[in-house]
C-alpha cells in the first residue's frame, strides 16, 4: 500500500500546516505557500510509510544488521603543514586576534 494523498485523512498519518511551519522555522527556511502544502504532502507520505515499517515483523532481525557490507573508509591521521593564521583570517569578517569573530549564538 503506497502513500496516496487521496486517501481521507482518517485512514493516514497527517501532519499539519502548523506543523510544517514550525519545523521551518526552527530550520530558519521561509516557504511559500505551495512549498507549506507540497511538504505537508511529501512529511505525510514519509509518515505513512513510516507507520507501514512498524508493522513489520523485525522480532528476528539483530539491532546490528546491515544491508551492505560495511568498510572502514577513514584515511591514517597524517600531521602536514597547515595555512598561515594571517592567510585564514585575511577574509574573516571580524577577527579578535588570531580567532574569527563570530555573533553569540545564545543571547
């Protein structure tokens, strides 16, 4: 059973416009009208499909299964030079001596 918007509200998982709107601001995204309505569409579906994965038998499955094999892609820690400090902050637009001065994030 695919997510199909059609389908009356009662039988799906909806999220609402309000709902919509506050995860854009949280994520600081101004979204058009259309663009509330489309992702309220499209988080619907994903929460539809969401609840058909909970119904799924998953008793006989380890927490730790993977479906593709998995390989260590890190590269050894290598010491090299880095850039000068004047040539990193020659663009910073505020600098506090050999730091980037950036706004606070809590008031």
């Amino acid at each position: 059973m695919g997510y199909n918007p059609r389908t009356p509200k009662e039988h799906r998982m909806a999220i609402s416009r309000e709902d919509v709107e506050h995860v854009a601001h949280l994520a600081r995204l101004g979204l058009s009208d259309d663009e509330k309505a489309m992702f309220q569409v499209q988080l619907s579906g994903i929460l539809e499909h969401m609840r058909e994965i909970n119904e799924l038998d998953t008793s006989e499955i380890p927490p730790t299964a993977q479906v593709i094999p998995l390989t260590n892609v890190m590269r050894d820690d290598e010491v090299t030079p880095s850039l000068p400090s004047e040539a990193i902050l020659a663009n910073a637009p505020e600098r506090e001596g050999e730091f980037f001065r950036v706004p606070p994030v809590l008031d």
